[in-house]
C-alpha cells in the first residue's frame, strides 16, 4: 500500500486546550484532516484550520464510531494526505486504544508518529494539589479500569493494587460497586480517602469527596461529564485544606461552585 502522508496519533490532553503540547498544536496547524474524540475540546479542534475535521468519537453508554471502522479511516486517508492527525483525548496510550490503531497501520506499512498527552490522572493530581507517590506515604501508582469492551475478555483489572498503593480509575463511576468490592478485597480501608473528579482542568470541574465506604453512594450523584476516582491516603490533608493555588475562575469568588465545595469541606473538618 502506498501511502503519501504519516498518521499522527496526538494526545490532546485532560481537556484544557491551553495543556496541549506544542508538538500537538503545530501538527493540528499543518493537519490536512483530523479524526477526533468526543472529549476533545471545541478550541483544541480549531487549531487545524484548513483541515477536514471528522468525528469518531467514544462515549461509554451512547453511539460510538466502531474502532476497525476508525482503523481503516487512518489507512485510507494517509493515501490522500500528508499529515493524518488522530486527535485523541489525554494520553493516546492509555485507556486510548492507541495499540489497535498502531498495529493496522503497521500492517499496512503506513508510518506513524505517536505525539504524548497529559492523561486526566496526572491534571487531576496537579489540580487537587497532591503528589500521587507522596514520600512515606504511597510508592506505587495504580491507573486502571474495570469497563471492558464488547470484543474484549474480562480480567481482574484490579489485580496490581494494594494498601499501599494510589489508585486512579478510569471509566469507573458506574461500576463504583464493583470498585469497592475489588478495594475490600484488595486490603483497602473502607475509611481511606476518596475523590471523584469530573471534567479536570475545565471550568465545570467538580470534586465529590467520600471514603471506600461511600463511594457507591457518591458515584449515585449526577455526573454528566467525565470523570475519575483517586483513592489514597494521599489525599488525607487535601480533604481539609482550601487550595494554596486555585485557578482564576475560582479566586476571590465565594460563589463560585469549587470555593463553596472548599469551604463545606473546612466545616466539616472544623476549620471554619
């Protein structure tokens, strides 16, 4: 086959377009046509200003563009276009089905380029204001998920996790049961700090606080957008602090959502 172009698989980041990296924005510059995910920004998206822009997104729970059909998309396109960019949410490699696509360009001999991303676990972390691996406290780092797709076969997803352990999970929020069930079983106390984090880095983020035990409980609540759970002792003094550093949308707004969210946090924990 002959191919007249390269196929970059770019990670677009946690949402923010402003934490796209510069090797990203100069290829959605010189894009001849992008393939990109439902959570990809709108902003992010009209950086490839003279590009056909094609929507092959996936939403747990609503209708999907099949992966072979986005496979063979890419190796259709790069016969026509030098610069094919598959614009994909966060990190391509991870939870990002990126290995799919990598193997059937390969096996059309097509050349590729994988462009890293910011993953949401990591915009997260840096959002909340705490280290994943902080010292003493965990020396491991678990990101996982417990959805499996319709051509996969199960596996214990939750096999790597310990007391010990920070984990992050992905796509979880309507398999919070299954969560705690795998956490109890791992070791986890049911009294270990737990966030859900939804739309990271964007201006509708929320943080819903809880522990093992309420998790199930918290993930009832509505959640329209994407979302991670992070659970660790880690997060202990981040539940009873108020942000040293917040973005500015939230500063010196006390009606803003996150502040009050802040400041129900402080009460409860007795600081106000």
């Amino acid at each position: 086959m002959t191919a007249i172009g390269t196929v970059y698989l770019v990670g677009a980041g946690p949402g923010a377009p402003d934490l796209l990296t510069l090797r990203a924005a100069e290829l959605l510059r010189r894009a001849d046509i992008v393939f990109y995910d439902a959570l990809v920004h709108a902003d992010t998206i009209a950086l490839a200003v003279k590009a056909e822009k094609i929507a092959v997104g996936k939403r747990c729970g609503r209708h999907s563009t099949a992966q072979r059909f986005i496979n063979k998309r890419l190796v259709d396109a790069v016969q026509k276009h030098a610069v094919v960019v598959r614009l994909k949410g966060g990190d391509p490699m991870l939870f990002g089905r990126a290995q799919e696509e990598i193997d059937e360009l390969t096996a059309a001999g097509i050349p590729f380029e994988v462009v890293p991303g910011i993953t949401s676990a990591l915009a997260a972390s840096a959002e909340l204001g705490v280290s994943l691996t902080q010292r003493g406290i965990a020396r491991s780092v678990v990101l996982t998920t417990p959805r499996v797709g319709n051509d996969e076969t199960s596996s214990d997803w939750a096999a790597g996790i310990d007391a010990g352990s920070t984990v992050v999970v992905y796509m979880g929020v309507g398999k919070a049961a299954e969560v705690v069930e795998k956490l109890r079983v791992r070791g986890v106390a049911a009294d270990t700090p737990v966030v859900i984090v939804e739309n990271a880095t964007l201006p509708g983020r929320r943080e819903n606080w809880c522990t093992v035990a309420t998790l199930e409980a918290a993930a009832r609540q509505s959640v329209e957008g994407p979302a991670l759970i992070v659970i660790g002792q880690v997060l202990e003094k981040a539940r009873c602090r108020t942000p040293d550093v917040q973005r500015p949308d939230q500063r010196a707004d006390s009606s803003n959502p996150a502040c009050s969210r802040s400041n129900a946090r402080l009460n409860k924990c007795g600081a106000l």
